[in-house]
C-alpha cells in the first residue's frame, strides 16, 4: 500500500518526533533543546510540547518539559500486544532466580536495543532499567549480540551510523575495532562485554532463536565487576544462559 500526501497529517509526524526526543540521557528538554533536536523551528516545537502538556503527556515547569507517567501507556501497550515479552518473561524470572543476578531480553531497533522483558534481582546500573529502555547496540552485549546476526555490511551501516562517543574509558569508539568484537561474538555465539556502557558492571549475552533458527532477540544477565573475572563468569553464567537459550528455542 502505498500512503498518499493527503493521507499523512504531518503535525502528528512531528509531535511523535518530539516524543522521542526524550530519553534516559534527556529527560528534561527545553524548547530550544527539542527544536535542535528534531529540526524543527522553535515555533513548531513549542506548540508541539505544549500540546503534550495539555494532553497529560508532559510537565513543564516554565522552561523544561518532562514526560509524564502518561507516555507509558503508548509503549506499553505495544509491548503488551507483542507475543514474546510474554513468552519470555517466565524463563527469565526462573533464570534470575537460579543465578541470582538480573536478567533481560532485548531486540534491536535502529542504532539501539530496546528491552522487552527484564527480571531483576539488584540494580546494577546507575539507570533504572524496566522494557521499553533503550541503550546503545553498538556498546551493549546484547546489541553485539543482535548485531552479529545481521549481515557484516547492515551492522557495519548500524555502527557507523551510531553516537560513538566513549561512555567509559573501556569503550571502544574505532568502528573497526567494534566489528571486530562483533566478529568474534558471531564466532563464539555469545559475548562479553566489559564496562563498556557503564564503569563497574559486565554483562553476557547469548542470541535468542526461533524454531528456523533465526535470532529474534538477546538474552543477557548484568552483575557487578567486583563480582567476578571475566573468566569466571562466562564459565559461572553461560550454561545456565545457553539452557535457557534452548529451552526456548523450543517454544519460539
């Protein structure tokens, strides 16, 4: 199907541009700060974020506007209507109690990970993490993980096209040395990945497969560094992630 011109209302276009200006990273935006970051002209985003407010979607305190509770519901509700948060959400709380640490299943949207199902045993990141979060692939183990299933030219396309600036001292910013990792990780089946998206935490992650033996989506547990070498933890940690991994091969 094709969309004519005047089947797409173009106001509406722009006030979910404007929504998804706001994030972990960005909670509080300015009028200014939104039009920077959309493209759009002050005029534009100002009615924009004013409408939100007065829909319910979005505080405003005279200069900065924040999501409301609200907006929950938009993703949400999508999320909900998605068979495998459902499916998965049972293994992962049995895996995270077994292993006592936290647990999660993400998919890849664009340049980021969007967690659908998580399970936590501590917070582990200085962030709270619930599904509908978003991180960076590039710099995530289950983005690599998500990224060694695509061909070599679609994730390299995804990792030049990301923000590579350094989120820790161990992040790699060369988009080479990340296909390299990435490389490896389609080699190995899993990945490691050593505070490179925050300092003092690890996280393992393993594909997620259907039937057909496709990658639907990444399974990964996060500890603390202190907890263990990285060693010890793929050797602690990835048969209890690959039984999971099979087990719901089965059911996928």
């Amino acid at each position: 199907m094709v969309n004519k011109s005047t089947d797409i209302i173009a106001s509406f276009a722009k006030g979910l541009r404007v929504l998804e200006c706001f994030g972990a990273d960005s909670p509080r935006l300015s009028i200014a700060d939104v039009a920077t970051r959309t493209g759009l002209d002050r005029a534009t985003a100002r009615r924009c974020l004013l409408t939100l407010h007065d829909s319910g979607y979005a505080e405003y305190d005279g200069k900065f506007f924040t999501l409301t509770p609200r907006t929950l519901k938009l993703g949400m509700g999508a999320l909900a209507s998605l068979p495998l948060p459902q499916i998965v959400q049972p293994w992962l709380d049995q895996l995270a109690e077994q292993i006592g640490q936290s647990c999660s299943v993400a998919v890849l949207d664009g340049t980021d990970i969007v967690y659908l199902a998580r399970a936590a045993q501590r917070r582990v990141m200085s962030i709270g993490l619930m599904p509908g979060s978003r991180l960076p692939a590039h710099c995530t183990s289950m983005g690599r993980v998500l990224l060694a299933a695509l061909p070599e030219d679609q994730a390299r396309a995804i990792v030049e096209a990301s923000d590579l600036s350094p989120r820790t001292a161990r992040s790699l910013t060369d988009p080479d040395d990340i296909m390299a990792r990435i490389a490896q990780t389609r080699r190995d089946g899993y990945t490691l990945n050593d505070q490179e998206i925050e300092t003092g935490l690890r996280g393992l992650a393993v594909p997620l497969f259907d039937g057909r033996g496709a990658t639907v989506a990444a399974l990964n547990t996060g500890m603390a560094a202190s907890l263990h070498s990285p060693e010890t933890m793929i050797r602690t940690y990835l048969p209890a992630l690959k039984k999971v991994q099979a087990g719901l091969r089965r059911v996928l």
